[in-house]
C-alpha cells in the first residue's frame, strides 16, 4: 500500500514528475492547535496517575531509588495536535492504543507561550 497524491480538481492520481514541477508547492499558513485531554481517573487509568507518581515516570514495581526525582500528584491530560480544530466542540473522546508509544512529560508550564508571529 502506498499514498497517492490525488489532484480534486483533475479527478486523478498525480505524477511525481507533476509533483515535481515548479510552483507545485507552495508555503501556507495552515489553522492547528494543541487541545489537552484531562484523564479521568478510575480503574483502567489508575496505571497512568502511578507512573507519573512515581520518581521515574514508571510504575512504582519499576522504579529505581536511585533517581531522586521529586514525584508528580495532579492532574493528568492528553495532548493532542489536529488540524482540524474547529471539530474540537464535537469530540467526545480521544482516541488510544495499545500498540501506539506514549510519553509521560512532567511540567509546571501547562499554557506554553504563544509562537512569535
């Protein structure tokens, strides 16, 4: 399976040697946001608040004493980047995986500072 660039207007598939022709691409400025998914916590969650209680973002089973690290108690959200961000008032929920790597970030900054425009 491969991606197919797809021209609307054409109703066909594209080239790469249309691809690549000139003025093909252009820079755009593209609408996007970061929404923040706060975590609910109960039984099939309880995982994600004990790693970030623990010093080492892992739970506790797994932590090693070694890392001094104050814990984390709060709050817990998701991040997620979309493009569409106009469909955020309709979401009902977020979606996650078992096969799909996570990170969990400790930070005190919780609103990141406007990009310079």
């Amino acid at each position: 399976m491969s991606i197919q660039p797809y021209s609307p207007a054409a109703g066909t598939g594209l080239s790469s040697h249309e691809l690549n022709q000139p003025g093909t691409y252009k820079d755009v400025k593209d609408t996007s946001c970061v929404a923040m998914f706060k975590a609910i916590r109960d039984q099939r969650s309880e995982f994600l608040f004990d790693a970030a209680a623990s010093p080492t973002g892992r739970p506790s089973a797994d932590a090693d004493p070694a890392i001094a690290e104050p814990p984390v108690s709060g709050d817990i959200f998701f991040m997620a980047w979309t493009t569409t961000p106009w469909t955020l008032p309709s979401n009902l929920g977020l979606t996650v995986g078992p096969r799909i790597d996570y990170v969990l970030v400790r930070t005190s900054n919780l609103i990141p500072r406007s990009p310079p425009m």
